[in-house]
C-alpha cells in the first residue's frame, strides 16, 4: 500500500505538469482563442512564485493551490481536445525546468501594492 505522503507528491507533480502543459497549450495556434486565453491565465498563476494569497494565512493560503488551482487546472484541460492535450503532456514531460510567469509575478506585487496603497488611503487619519 502506498503512503499518502507519496500519494500526495505524486498528485502534486501531477498537476504541475499540467500546469506546464496548459502554458505549452496557452502558446500553441491549434488551440481555440478563448481556451487559451484560459490556459495562460490559469498557467501563469500556476507558474508565478508569487501567490495571491500568501501560505503564511492560516488556511486560505493553501486553499488556492489544494483546491482552487486544481479544479480551474481541471477545467481547462476539459475545453483541449484529449489528443491536443495528451501532445502537450509529453512535452510537458520533455521539460526539465518549468517556466516562471514573471508576468504574473508582476500582476500579483501590483494587486498587493494596489491594496495596501488603498488600506493606507482608507484608514490613515
């Protein structure tokens, strides 16, 4: 019997490298505009060493990469034709480093700066 923490990482890894295949699929031309459009959004978060929500919140840090990331992960690879998908797994798989979304990176620090920015407006006296 396999133990959950292998379980776990193996899970993990897997959706890992459908974050990479969905940012392989994001960029390839026979994919429809709006399911990429979705890929490279979900991608991107995917890919971002900066979250939305820091880990450092109890609970709500690591409720967006156990279950939000996953499921939106899961519903995009459900709009990519499974033969078109199965291509960019392989791929995914070829790749030995996956790409960092420095993009997204940005948004985030922007959205975070944004906020903290509004608080200060909104709270100073």
């Amino acid at each position: 019997m396999m133990k959950i923490g292998a379980r776990l990482r193996d899970w993990a890894r897997a959706v890992r490298k459908d974050a990479v295949a969905l940012y392989i699929a994001a960029r390839d031309p026979r994919v429809p505009w709006h399911v990429k459009a979705a890929a490279m959004a979900i991608a991107a978060y995917a890919l971002s060493p900066v979250d939305l929500i820091p880990d450092f919140i109890p609970v709500l840090g690591y409720l967006d990469e156990v279950i939000i990331l996953p499921m939106a992960i899961a519903l995009v690879i459900r709009m990519i034709p499974d033969p078109l998908m199965a291509e960019f797994r392989d791929e995914a798989q070829r790749r030995s480093e996956r790409p960092v979304s420095r993009w997204a990176a940005a948004a985030i620090a922007a959205l975070w700066i944004a906020a903290a920015g509004f608080l200060l407006w909104a709270l100073w006296p």
